[in-house]
C-alpha cells in the first residue's frame, strides 16, 4: 500500500508541475499593476484567516502556541506585502540614456516550495506573495507533520489569487505526504526553481536535484552582551526573541557570550527576566532530551515552552520560568548546548577578554550556523565595526531581537521567512530571499559611438589599381 501511494505522490507531483507551467505562461504575460492586485487579494484573505491558520498549525504539529503563529501569519500577509508596493518585478525595470542599456524583469517560472513544520501556514503566504508578484507560479510540498494546515493555507492563497485573475494552478499544493512526491516535483522538467526551507536533508536534496536552487542553513545565532550594552534592554530582547513561539524562528539566539567581568550583571539580570540557569545535573537531563542518539534534534522538544521541557526532562523550575540556560564552554558535536536548539534554550558562554569572546563567536558558528545570524549588543560602534568586518554571517544585527529582526520585522532587512547563509552557510543567495531573486534580468545594450569601431565598421582596404582595371573592362563591354 505504501508503494501506491509513493506512486501516487510522483502522480500528483507532475500533474501540479504541469498545472503550474500552463499557468505560468499566462502570469509571465501580466502587466505589473494586475500581479500588484493578485498580490493585495492573496494578502487582504490570509489576514482575515491568520488566527483560525495558527490555531490550525499548533493543533496539528505541536510547535509553538496561537498567538505568535498568528503574529507570524500576520507577518507574512501585511508586513511583506507591504514590502513589495511599488517594487518593479516584471517589464521594463530601468533605463540608462547615458549608457545605452535597458534592464528588463523576467520571472524565473515554474518555483517549487518546500514548507518547514515550524512555519507552516507563514511560509505559504510569504513564499505566494514573492512568487506572485514576480509573476511565476508555486506549488508547495508540505511538511508531513503539517500537511492540513498548510493545504489548507494553499487553498485559501489559491482562492484569493484565482479571485482576483490569476490562471487556475499558478498556486498548487502536494495533498500526499511521501518524499518521492517532493522529489519529483523538484526534479519535474517544468520546475525551473527551489525555494527549500527546512532541515539541513531537506536543503542538500534540493541543491542536490539538478535545479537551482534557493535554501537556507541551519540557524546557530549567538548574542554577545559587551561591557557597553544596556544590561536589562540586552536581555530584555533575547527573552522576547527567544520565547517568540516558543523558540521556533532560525534567527533566533541559541547562546550568550559575555565576558568575565559582566558575568554575574548579567546573570542576575537575566534571572529576573525569567531565565534558569540549570545545574550541572539538570543540564544534563536535558541534554539527552535534546538530541537523538544521530545527533538531530528531537522534535518532541521543537517548539514547546522552557516549563514542558523542564518537566520532560525530570526537574523542577519556577512558574515563571520563560528560558532555561546551561553554563558551556566549547563547541561541538559532543557539546549539545552549543548547537540550534528550536525550543527556548540557551548556553551561556563566559570569556576572559572582548578577542575571546570573538574566537568562541566564530567556533560556534564554524560547529554550526555559518552564514546565518549574529546579534551584539553594545553601545561602542568600534566594538561593533571589528566584530561585522569578522563574524561570517549573512544578518548581523545589533541591538534587537534576533528571531524578530532577522527576519526583518523590527529591522530594515527585507521581511522574509527563507534567510541566505550565503556561500560559506552553504546557500546560493545571502539575502533575505524577495521577489527580486525570482526574476531574472534581461539587459537590452546598444553598441557605443565612443567604444571605437569594431571590426564589422572598419572599411576594409582596397587595391587601387584593381578597382580601376575592372571599371574600364565595364566601359569597355558597354561601349
């Protein structure tokens, strides 16, 4: 039975493809203003649904709770759809007199979309939206952890664009959770890009299916507290980040760096704020709570707050426990506090000096998370400066919460839910990913009067005495 339905998912996976080309061809003949309308209809219907989705999401996978899904959902049909007004995508895009050169915007096609657990009704509005306002169609692969929920949000997509004169299969989406489903699509001769947001298996299968491909690393972000930040704002913000539904955003903090001297500021601060700082025996509990005997991380832990995951593990914390905390000191794949923990988890690191706090910055992210997310928190630019010329990643923030301003929700980075690592994070792109990295562009150049003449313009030399032997042969004959 099983093979039947793994035969079912390639079945449904080329139907969607094909759906999609059709479509496709249509959109790419849309001006500007009617994807800008398709877009405004896709965002006005996911508003209206965004508690009802997350109440759907929560229910079905687990992670997280209601309300910061539906602050998520909201994200992804206000805040980026706001982002993409007057943004041109498609037509003719700029044109330079001076240089004789035209730039014209060309959507990339057919996108196939993976969808992450963790975001599960988000990442559909958000990955539509881009997509649709650089006039390609998408056709999402759920997670089999959430596979209604985010039907359910592709139907509604759908719907809406469909409503407001989209083709019929510009949004599809797989109903049958198998991995050979996924794999066809991405593979499918009409899928010309990936847009993979997942695990790290997920990422490599995506670059590994022979398309391009846009997919992000994991997130391993650490928070270093300098001696000139503001102690109480500094903590404030990785307990709002950290704790936003439930630690589920890859931006988010996974471990504090401070140095010796602001140690115990630093502690009692965040201690007030509702961090625990466990013990070597709770810490320990934990751990193997954390990860799997492979290594991956559990996701019975994904999502859940610090009080459940206390009590997975066997030990009491306070009622008002938001974070638990675990002293560490190296990094590595023995060391579990030191990396990407989903859930509302921390390590915290103590250095001996401000160049200490910079190497360990740089093993944690070397262990894991290169090219994602780096947030300082300090007051001294200088500081600031040396650590952005050094810390290899794609968002370095400062002074905000990493889950919220990674995505760029209290930043100005582009509003995304699928984050860059760049090349040393092991992705194509470093940007948080917007409709401008579905289109390509076509340049349309003319040659230049002061570039000299080309060789197709020379005239070429000419003997003489030839050309006046065969003008009197001519006069000759005639006369």
């Amino acid at each position: 039975m099983e093979l039947d339905k793994d035969l079912l998912s390639r079945q449904q996976a080329r139907d969607l493809a094909k759906q999609a080309e059709e479509a496709q061809k249509i959109l790419a003949g849309f001006p500007q203003e009617k994807l800008d309308a398709i877009v405004e209809a896709v965002g006005q219907a996911f508003t209206k649904e965004a508690v009802s989705l997350a109440e759907m999401a929560v229910q079905e996978t687990g992670f997280g709770n209601i309300r910061d899904k539906t602050a998520k959902n909201r994200f992804a049909a206000d805040t980026v759809r706001r982002a993409v007004r007057g943004m041109k995508t498609v037509g003719l895009l700029s044109r330079d007199p001076e240089k004789k050169l035209w730039e014209i915007g060309v959507p990339v096609g057919v996108i196939a979309a993976i969808v992450p657990s963790t975001n599960p009704t988000s990442t559909v509005c958000y990955k539509a939206i881009i997509a649709l306002k650089a006039g390609c169609s998408i056709v999402f692969s759920p997670h089999p952890k959430a596979i209604s929920c985010t039907r359910r949000a592709a139907e509604l997509v759908a719907k809406a664009a469909e409503a407001a004169g989209a083709p019929k299969g510009s949004v599809g989406c797989l109903t049958i959770p198998a991995l050979p489903g996924c794999q066809e699509l991405m593979g499918a001769p009409q899928t010309r890009l990936i847009l993979a947001t997942g695990g790290p298996a997920m990422v490599k299968a995506a670059y590994s299916s022979g398309k391009p491909a846009i997919g992000v690393g994991a997130g391993n972000g650490p928070a270093f507290i300098h001696h000139s930040a503001d102690i109480a704002k500094a903590v404030g913000c990785i307990a709002k980040s950290k704790t936003f539904d439930n630690g589920t955003v890859c931006a988010s903090e996974q471990s504090i760096i401070v140095e010796k001297g602001m140690e115990e500021a630093v502690r009692r601060e965040a201690q007030n704020q509702g961090f625990y700082f466990m013990d070597t025996q709770q810490a320990g509990l934990l751990a193997k709570l954390l990860f799997r005997p492979n290594g991956t991380l559990n996701p019975d832990v994904v999502g859940k707050s610090a009080l459940h995951l206390a009590k997975m593990a066997g030990f009491p914390v306070p009622p008002g426990t938001r974070i638990l905390v675990a002293r560490e000191q190296e990094a590595g794949p023995t060391r579990p506090y030191s990396m990407e923990k989903l859930c509302p988890v921390l390590a915290f690191f103590v250095m001996d000096s401000e160049e200490a706090v910079l190497d360990k910055a740089m093993e944690v992210l070397s262990h894991e998370g290169s090219g994602h997310t780096f947030v300082i928190h300090a007051q001294d630019e200088a500081v600031i400066q040396r650590f952005a010329l050094k810390i290899p990643v794609s968002r370095f923030l400062v002074n905000v919460p990493a889950a919220l301003g990674g995505i760029g929700a209290e930043t100005s980075l582009f509003p995304a839910l699928t984050l860059g690592c760049g090349a040393v994070g092991g992705s194509s792109s470093s940007n948080n990913i917007s409709p401008l990295d579905l289109i390509n562009i076509r340049r349309v150049a003319w040659g230049l009067e002061d570039a000299g003449e080309p060789e197709c313009r020379r005239e070429s030399t000419v003997d003489e005495n030839l050309v006046e032997l065969l003008t009197q042969r001519i006069l000759e004959r005639l006369g």
